[in-house]
C-alpha cells in the first residue's frame, strides 16, 4: 500500500525557481538579489558550499504584482563603458 506524503507549501524558492516564474535568466536573478530588488538569505549546511540561496516567495509576488501594477520596466543594467 503506498502512502501519500502531504507536502508542507513551498514558503521560499531556489534561484532557478524564481528564474522561471519571473521567466527571466537566472543571471538576471542573481542582479536582482545583488542590487536588493528581490530579498534573500543563504542557508548554510552540509554540501551547501557557500551556502545555496533562497528567495522568499512573498517577495517575488510582490515583485510581480509592482511589476503588473505599474507597467512592465526592464530590470536596470550597467551600461559599457566606451
């Protein structure tokens, strides 16, 4: 007989998870955490290196709902030196 595990909800998302449903590169992601548009922690432990970054899920629903509310603007970029 198999069991069904119930899955607590998912409170924070990997890089690549918000990646995805921003539906933008994980680069992207990573300069967003960088320049503090989207919050962030490291969880640190064994295999984790440096420690592996999780974004809350509230901030990127908010991040999305600022984003529809206001009209979409692209993600600031540092512009090349000529």
């Amino acid at each position: 007989m198999i069991s069904k595990v119930k899955r607590a909800p998912m409170v924070d998302a990997s890089m690549r998870t918000v990646a995805g449903m921003l539906d933008v590169c994980i680069l992207t992601v990573y300069r967003m955490v960088k320049s503090g548009v989207l919050p962030h922690y490291r969880v640190v432990g064994e295999g984790a290196g440096k420690g592996t970054i999780r974004i809350p899920l509230e901030a990127v629903e908010k991040y999305r709902r600022d984003r529809m509310t206001t009209g979409w603007k692209p993600y600031p970029m540092r512009r090349k030196k000529a």
